[in-house]
C-alpha cells in the first residue's frame, strides 16, 4: 500500500516538474526574442521609443461554451484588477481585460468561434511600452514570467516588436543600414522592398528558433526603416518572426 502511494507520489511530482518546465521555457523564449532584439538595437546605436510583446494560444481542451466561462472566470479571478468586458458578435464572442499605466499598457483577449456545435478559443495577451531603460528591461523580464506562466498552458506563440530611431543622421543609404542590421541579426535577406525613402526586409536569423514559411522559404525577422525626409529623423521598426507595430 505505501509503496503504491510512493509510486503515485512520484507521478504526480514528475508530471508537475514537466509541465513548470514547459512553462518555463514558453516564458523562456518569448522574452529572450524581445530582449535579444532590444540588445541588438542598442548595439547599433538606436534609441528605442517603442516596444510591444504579443503571446497567443489556441486553446485545445476548450470545446464547450462552459468550458470557456470556466477559463474565463479562472482568469478574471487571477487578474480581478483589470478592467473586463465581453461582447457577442454574429460569429463570435469577445472578452477583453485592460490595464493600463503610465509606462506600459496589457491586454488579454479570450475569442471564442462557435464551430458545429463546438467551439474554437485563443487567447491572447499583449503588453506594449515607451522606451526602454535598464529598469524597463528588469521589469519585463519578471513581469512576463509572471504573465505567460499564469494566462497560457505552455503553448503560446510570440510576436516581439520594437520601434527606434537612429541616434545620429545616418550618412550610409537605407540599403547599407539595413545590410548592417542584418550582419547584426546574423540574418539573410529572404524578401525586401524598396520605394525611396523606405525600405523593408524579410529575413531568417540563426538568433530565434521559431519561423513561418513564406514563398517556400522560412524568416523569423523583419526589419523597415524609413526616412522623413531632408533632415528629418529616420525610424526603423524590428519584429520577430513579423512586425506587429505599425511603420
């Protein structure tokens, strides 16, 4: 008897232990991508003004509308400060909670699309910010832990975006500092385009692991820089694997 017990014991911690782990390296990932993209900017000279973290998951074991009020009130009780709302569309049901500050604003959102007499549930979180200090930094790093581990099942997929400015008037083409910024990714070009005074490139890096298919090739990493005009500034926007801030 105790050693069934034990045995059982046993299970329950191994199974724990793996799903931390799994966790944790969800968490791991999505916040090493918008740190390393950081890090690279700053390297290069740019100041970051922007940045934006996006974490979605198709919840797979939600297949009922109960179960999608239960995920909902488990989350409304963990985040009970945030200010929530739902909303029923002729295809769909929305819930979204906000919360806003001064440096930084979150979102989750919980869509639900009723499917033959089923139903199919993402959730979605995201956290956007101005600037980006060292404190700012240490702060994201602890929050998003905190974020991912308690909203998403150790799923989740991530979309790290930050926007800059080049510190100094660039003398080099729009062509040249793009081909910098791409040695600095370790990247390859797979697409680009040019009209201008802007210019966008789609490209693979040996920095992140995840990628998506395009014309028969895999990127993880665009990059758009645009120039204002004589004298004006030149903005550049970064995103892995796609940009989600708008250039």
């Amino acid at each position: 008897m105790k050693t069934t017990k034990l045995i059982l014991l046993i299970i329950g911690i191994t199974g724990l232990v793996i799903i931390n782990i799994g966790n944790k390296t969800t968490v791991a990932e999505g916040e090493l991508d918008l740190l390393a993209l950081a890090s690279i900017l700053q390297d290069e000279n740019i100041l970051i003004t922007e940045w934006s973290l996006h974490a979605r998951e198709k919840m797979e074991n939600v297949e009922s509308l109960e179960q999608v009020q239960n995920l909902t009130e488990d989350l409304k009780q963990q985040f009970y400060n945030w200010e929530w709302t739902s909303k029923s569309y002729e295809k769909h049901l929305e819930t979204v909670a906000v919360l806003n500050s001064n440096a930084q604003s979150e979102t989750i959102k919980i869509l639900t699309t009723p499917i033959n007499g089923q139903v199919q549930t993402y959730v979605i979180y995201e956290v956007k910010g101005k600037g980006w200090q060292e404190k700012v930094e240490q702060k994201i790093s602890k929050q998003l832990e905190s974020r991912i581990s308690d909203i998403f099942r150790g799923n989740a997929t991530f979309f790290s975006c930050l926007k800059g400015e080049f510190n100094d008037r660039i003398e080099k083409t729009l062509s040249n500092e793009m081909e910098n910024l791409l040695t600095a990714f370790n990247a390859e070009e797979v697409e680009a385009l040019s009209e201008g005074n802007f210019i966008s490139t789609s490209a693979y890096s040996t920095m992140f692991d995840k990628s998506i298919a395009t014309k028969g090739k895999d990127m993880n990493l665009q990059i758009a820089i645009r120039n204002q005009g004589l004298g004006g500034e030149t903005t550049l926007v970064v995103g892995t694997p796609i940009i989600t801030i708008e250039y």
